[in-house]
C-alpha cells in the first residue's frame, strides 16, 4: 500500500513517462535500502581514543574485512557510511543488490552519470563494528583510468569510510591530529573543551565551518577527502526568472566571486587539478597566498587558496590537519585548537608538478601561459636516470619538491595521449 501510494503521487507530480520511470526506479531503490538497513547491527565504542592512520594527507582508519585488516579512507565528502568505486568496465559484485542508474553532484563538476547499487559490508575496528551495514557501489563512466604511486593504504581497497559512518547525527568525536586519534562520543558523554574555541558552523546533510576572507564570510565544506587547503568558487551561479506574458522565463547569472578577492601576485595554472567521484578534474585554476583568513577568534591565518570552476566552498586536510577538532553533530557544535603554525605550503602548490599516468611519468600541472613544457609530456629521463617502473614513484617525489624542475635535469618528450 505505501509503494502504490507513492506511485500514485508521481503520477501526479510527473508528466513525463521517462521522468516517471526514473522515479519510480529511484523510490523501489530507496525502499530496498531501507529493507537491507533493517538488518544492520552497529556498535561504537563510545570514550576511548583509538589510533588512525595519517598518510600522505590522508585519514586511514585500520579495518578488518573477512579476516583481513585494509586500511579505509575516510573522506567525509562521501554522504553514505561506506561507498565503494569500481572501475568502469568492471562488472558489479554478485552480492550487489537493486543496480541503477542516477547521478551525482561533485564540488568540481555539476552532475556526473553513475551505476549504482546496494551491498551489505561487515567492517570492524577499534571504535566500531558494523555487521550487515548498507553501503554503495558506483562505477562512473568517466573513471577511464587510474593514477599510479599514491600510498600503498590507499591502493588497499576502493572502499571508503563516509561522513554517516561516524560521528553519527546523534553522536560527536574529538578528531585530533596532535596526536593521530579519533574518540567517539555519544550524546550523552560529557566532553572538555578547555583550549578549544567554538567555531561558527553549520549542520545538514554535510559538515561546514564558516571563515572569512578578506573580511567576506563564506561556508567551507569540511572535507576530508580534499588534499588542498580552502578552495572557493571563481563564480557563483544563481538563476533570475521573470514572467513574460504569463510565461516564466529565466536566465544563469554570473556573481564573479574571485574578482573580490583578486591579487597582482595570483597564478594561474593548468591540468590535473584533483580526483573526485567523476574521475581526474583537468581544469584551469587561480591559486592565492593569503593571509586574511580568519576563524571566531583567530585571525591573520595565511595559506594557498584555490579559486577554481566549483560549486562550493571545501576545507581541506592541508587547513583541517592544522587544528585538533571537536565535531558535535548532536548538539550542532563545532570546536577547533590550533596544534601547530600553518607552514608555509607553497611547494605543495609548484607551479610544475608530475603524475604517474598508466605507466608513464607526464606533467600534470603547469602555469598558464608558459611555453618551456606542454602539458602532459612524457618525462623521459631525470638527471641522465632513465625513467622506468622501478624509478618511476622516486622520480615523481623528486620533481615535485619544491623548485623540482629547476634544480633537476629534465629530458621531455611529447604527450602520447589525450587526457
């Protein structure tokens, strides 16, 4: 009676036959993942500290999966509790239930087409056992290729731990990088909050601390899966209709958020920007020293900002590393204590960079404008060292340092294949 219910106020709410059918698709599996979710068992181990791993950047929380322990990356720019991606040409899990098609919204591309489709996981660490918990698989099309030389936790597995995983709507954690450990609360745990400051935020389906720059506040998505340090939109959108005649028209305008913000000492740069559910984003982006960020009482914070084509606010690990962090879903609370100095991270941002592309080492990133190197050459050879797969991570860590190009003897050759 509830699906011929639901099906019944479609029919009214949609006029096409093919939008219909996409939503009664996308209800019959909303209500299969509700049926699956029925027979989970979740326990947390509420106060205690438990060690996570912090590579490259990166939140790994120690797992086991059928008798085995992987490494999960912890990206809280995944809603679900546990996504796992698989390549685009492989095929789904046999034990993956109730396949569709749908999109998804990313905060560098709009919508992306996807596969996806429901499985039971049973994860277990220190802090939590899930037993039959309700995860995602997806497959984009557009994941046609994977990068090489990233940690040896992140290649452990392709599945990812996501924001509904933990803290839980009704719980809190202290996430403390000063000493690599997660504690999960509960509501009713009474935590200290002594050498925190409470930070202006905001709850929904996602997590956002609210910072100013150059005295303009803004809401940064709190991301974990995100290397860099705060990313803003060049532009933002937003539709103006009016009615002509008894007719609704609308047209996209433009507000050119960067122009606020612009600085003689910007730079514009291109290629491989980052990775997101919708595979490599290749893009043209403005990066900004600064230092006119400022979060409740702590101001004069300076760091690299990406200005780039995206569609909102993201704090990434490069700021959210820098500060031990009390996150009270429950409660709807933010807390934050700066642990050390934000550094100076311009060799993080060269202006050159490389990556492991397939088999070959290419240049991925590369000021605008500049015509010495073509973007996504082959890097054939590095101080008379020719490039091979034994080398090849070596070589990409080497060039990458700062000033790798200059103070490195380089022989390039011509990009073999579109990216």
């Amino acid at each position: 009676m509830k699906k011929v219910l639901l099906y019944s106020t479609i029919c009214i709410l949609f006029c096409s036959c093919k939008s219909f059918w996409r939503a009664v698709k996308q209800i019959d599996y909303i209500l299969k993942e509700d049926r699956m979710d029925k027979k989970t068992e979740i326990t947390y181990h509420y106060g205690t500290k438990f060690p996570f791993v912090l590579n490259g950047g990166s939140i790994f929380i120690p797992c086991k999966m059928n008798d085995t322990t992987y490494f999960l990356f912890y990206d809280t720019g995944m809603g679900n509790a546990i996504n796992e991606i698989i390549p685009a040409n492989a095929k789904f899990p046999k034990e993956c239930k109730k396949k569709i098609k749908s999109s998804i919204g990313t905060p560098t591309t709009r919508y992306v087409a996807i596969k996806k489709g429901l499985k039971h996981y049973d994860i277990k660490s220190d802090f939590f056992d899930f037993k039959k918990i309700v995860g995602e698989v997806k497959s984009v099309s557009s994941d046609t290729f994977m990068l090489k030389c990233v940690s040896e936790n992140a290649n452990s597995n392709k599945i990812f731990l996501g924001l509904y995983a933990f803290p839980k709507r009704e719980n809190c954690m202290f996430l403390n990088f000063s000493d690599t450990t997660v504690t999960p609360l509960n509501a009713d745990d009474i935590y200290d909050t002594t050498g925190f400051i409470l930070v202006k935020s905001k709850f929904s389906r996602k997590i956002e601390v609210c910072l100013t720059v150059d005295s303009i506040e803004y809401d940064f998505f709190f991301d974990t899966g995100f290397d860099g340090f705060l990313s803003l939109p060049q532009y933002k959108e937003y539709r103006k209709c009016s009615k002509v005649k008894g007719k609704t028209a609308c047209t996209i305008h433009k507000d050119l958020q960067y122009e606020k913000h612009k600085k003689d000492s910007d730079i514009s740069i291109s290629g491989f920007i980052s990775i997101d559910i919708s595979g490599i984003v290749i893009d043209t982006l403005i990066i900004q020293q600064t230092n006119t960020i400022t979060m409740s009482d702590l101001d004069s914070i300076g760091g690299s900002i990406y200005y780039q084509k995206s569609r909102m606010p993201v704090m990434g690990m490069q700021f959210i590393s820098h500060f031990d962090w009390i996150i009270d879903r429950h409660n709807k609370k933010i807390y934050a204590k700066k642990i050390k100095d934000i550094e100076d991270i311009e060799s993080y941002f060269n202006h050159y960079r490389v990556n492991v592309f397939d088999t070959t080492l290419q240049i991925s990133l590369l000021p605008v404008g500049k015509t010495e190197y073509q973007l996504f050459s082959v890097i054939d050879s590095v101080n008379g060292e020719k490039v091979n797969a034994d080398n090849i991570c070596q070589m990409k860590t080497l060039l990458n340092k700062k000033n790798g190009f200059k103070d490195n003897e380089i022989v390039v050759l011509p990009p073999h294949r579109e990216h």
